[in-house]
C-alpha cells in the first residue's frame, strides 16, 4: 500500500492529501451536522479518494447536479430554511464535500482551497476553545501546504519542502495577524447571516456557558405584547417558559440529547387547577422554533399557519422557527403540577455532572446529604432546602425566565 501511495501520479497523491486535510477541517462540526450530512461527507470524500487511488475519471456533472439538489433539499427538511448559521454550515460542508468530485483543472483546486479555508472559520462558530484553535491551526497549516504545493513547478515534489513553506510563511503572518487583531476595528463580518442577528438577545438561545451570562448583549427592542382577557395576572404569575437546558457538560448547559426510548422518557403528567388565564400574545421574529406562553398551558395556542406541541418540559415548539410577527391565542394555569409520579433515567440528565468537575456543589450536595435532622435526608427536605438556596439559579438552570420589571427586554402588557 504504501509502495503504490509513493508511485502514485502527483494529481493522485495531492488529491489525498487535500482529502485528508479537508476531513480533519469537518471532523469537529459532525455532532453539530445532520446525520445525513455527515454520512454523504463522508461518503463522498471517501469517494473521491478511491478514484484518485485507482486513476479513474470523475462522475458526470449529471451526478453532480442530482446530488446537489438532494443536499439542498435535505438541508431545508432539517432546518426548515437554507439561512442561518446552522443551515449555512451544513449547506458549505456539504457543498465543499460535492466540490471535491470536478477536481479537474487548478482552477478547480482554488475554489476547493478557499471553501475548505472558510468551513475551518465555522468552527469558530460553535467554540472558541484552546482545543478547537490548536485543530485548526493544524488545518490552516495543512491547506497553507496544498496551496504552495499547487504552485509548485511541473514534476514530484515532496509535500514537506511545501509544508515547509507554508510554515515560514504563517510564522512571516503571524506579526501582522496579532497587530491586526489587537488594532482593527471589531466590524461585524461581511459574511453575517440572518440567525445571528438574533444570537445575542437575551432569553433567545438554546444554551447557556459558565460565565457567558454577564456578557449577553441585552436588547432595548420590544420581545412582544400580549393583552389580557380582563384583568391581568399579578407580576408573580408572569411566567414563562422556554427552553429547558437539562444536560450539562462541566461548562455549557443544553437541551437534552439523551437518547432514550419513548417509554424511557419522562411525561408531562400535566395536572391543571384553577382558572385559566386568557391571553393573545403578538410575538416579535426570533428565530427559533419555540413559543413563550405562561406557564402552564395544557391546550395548543390558536396560531394559523404553524403546527405545534408540548414536549415533556411543558415547552411548546413549533415546526419552523418564527422568522416574521405571528399573532396566536392561549390560555395558562398558574396553578399546576406536573412531572412523573416515580425516577425515570431522563431525570438523571438533570443532577448528573461530569466527573473531576464543579467541586463545590459536590460538596455541598455531600454537606446536605450529611444533615442529621430527621427527614434531612429525605428527597423533598433536599428539594426544599435547595430551592430556599438558589431558587433563581435553579430557574435559570431549568432554562424558563421570570419576567420582572428589570430585564432590559421589554414586554407590553
């Protein structure tokens, strides 16, 4: 094997190597891809690698032109539009992966070069971490070494005189990369896409990282307006409910991404008392598929044009984001009680925490635990004494926000 590997023909060998290092550039995005996504990358990267193996000749445009509708279709299908972060992402993965199949001249080779440079800038999308910029640090050196290696003169020359270029040439840039990054302005980038212009607001996202709630950028812009049947609701009941963040990795909260059997799952087991409180809600564009209704609503919203439910977190979800003003009718319970009557394992997502991390709520889990008063022990004395505690911070942690006359965001009532 590696005997043909050295006898290949330069396009053959370049091929891989180029293959090799665009994989290394999506590897870190397939958990934030669509399965299907990450299958037809992969497919066709290891496609594209058998052909350049064998010497054959590319499939016609024909494929090509199937294939990148199917991608295009099956994008709108997962994310109910092709704007956005998450679309655009899966979108250039994709696109850059089909690419890859008319490497047939070196104009074809640039194009591919500049994709792959922009799909390893996504990445900063979702992490900023040491770890993601030390990958991708290896990326850039590595399609830094394809670039000079295609303007290399006609024969065989080895990858690593290339690589060594392209080493001088990041260590010549990297005094200028830090003055420009110390001294630019910080412009919004020209590549901006609708999602995130929603990204900052307050309450809107679908995860929460330590220490990232003082730098949320609160919004002075209306959230929506809402008019009460009669009178309206003491501020006390003003509660509404959003995304639940359940699953937590030692530094971000997400939704859950348990994957759990139906009956394995927790339910609603909704109960609701009282009288209802009746509503209409006018909803500002968020883009995000969820509604914000007060707590507890058992009925589904009145709202045309959208389907809707309740999931077993009493959030109500809708089957595309909310990209334009939607009007909708509803009527919460105050009083309620909810959740299941006996431990299911998707309650476990919500006390479990990685090992070797957050030590001092371990020891004070341990110092409750420890308490000798009769009944300390006992699950509702924990929860009690818990919820005297913290209570906003458990709120926070379940991911449903009280609305009080301090929150920047406004809502008319």
């Amino acid at each position: 094997m590696l005997k043909h590997l050295r006898n290949l023909p330069r396009d053959g060998r370049d091929t891989l190597f180029l293959l090799a290092v665009i994989a290394w550039v999506v590897v870190p995005q397939i958990e934030r891809l669509p399965l299907w996504c990450s299958l037809l990358t992969g497919a066709v990267l290891v496609w594209r690698g058998v052909l350049a193996w064998h010497g054959r000749p590319l499939p016609s445009r024909w494929w090509l032109l199937a294939l990148a509708m199917l991608t295009l279709a099956a994008t709108l299908w997962s994310h109910r539009t092709v704007l956005g972060r998450d679309a655009g992402v899966t979108l250039i993965v994709a696109l850059l992966a089909l690419k890859t199949l008319e490497l047939r001249a070196r104009r074809d080779a640039f194009v591919v070069f500049f994709l792959s440079f922009f799909t390893m800038l996504t990445n900063f999308f979702f992490s900023q971490s040491l770890l993601t910029a030390a990958a991708m640090l290896l990326a850039l050196l590595g399609l830094l070494t394809a670039l000079v290696n295609a303007h290399m003169p006609v024969g065989r020359p080895p990858l690593l005189q290339a690589a060594r270029t392209a080493g001088w040439m990041a260590l010549v840039g990297a005094p200028i990369m830090v003055v420009l990054f110390l001294l630019f302005p910080r412009m919004a980038p020209l590549w901006g896409i609708p999602s995130d212009a929603m990204a900052g607001r307050s309450g809107l996202s679908a995860s929460m990282q330590v220490g990232s709630i003082a730098s949320l950028a609160l919004d002075e812009r209306i959230a929506m307006r809402i008019r009460f049947e009669g009178t309206p609701p003491s501020q006390s009941e003003m509660y509404f409910r959003g995304p639940v963040l359940s699953s937590f990795d030692g530094r971000e909260w997400r939704v859950s991404t348990a994957n759990l059997m139906p009956r394995q799952r927790a339910r609603a087991e909704l109960q609701l008392l009282g009288t209802p409180i009746r509503y209409e809600v006018t909803l500002e564009p968020s883009n995000r598929p969820w509604l914000m209704l007060l707590e507890a609503t058992g009925l589904k919203p009145e709202l045309v044009g959208f389907e809707s439910h309740m999931n077993s977190d009493l959030q109500w979800l809708l089957d595309r984001p909310v990209t334009d003003l939607v009007r909708y009718r509803a009527q919460s319970h105050p009083v309620f009680r909810h959740g299941p009557m006996e431990a299911v394992p998707s309650l476990q997502e919500f006390v479990a925490l990685p090992r070797g991390s957050n030590p001092r709520t371990v020891a004070l889990a341990a110092q409750l635990r420890s308490d000798p008063a009769p009944g300390g022990r006992a699950p509702s004395a924990l929860v009690r004494r818990c919820g005297a505690a913290a209570h906003g911070r458990l709120h926070l942690h379940a991911g449903a926000w009280r609305l009080r006359p301090a929150h920047r965001r406004r809502i008319l009532v």
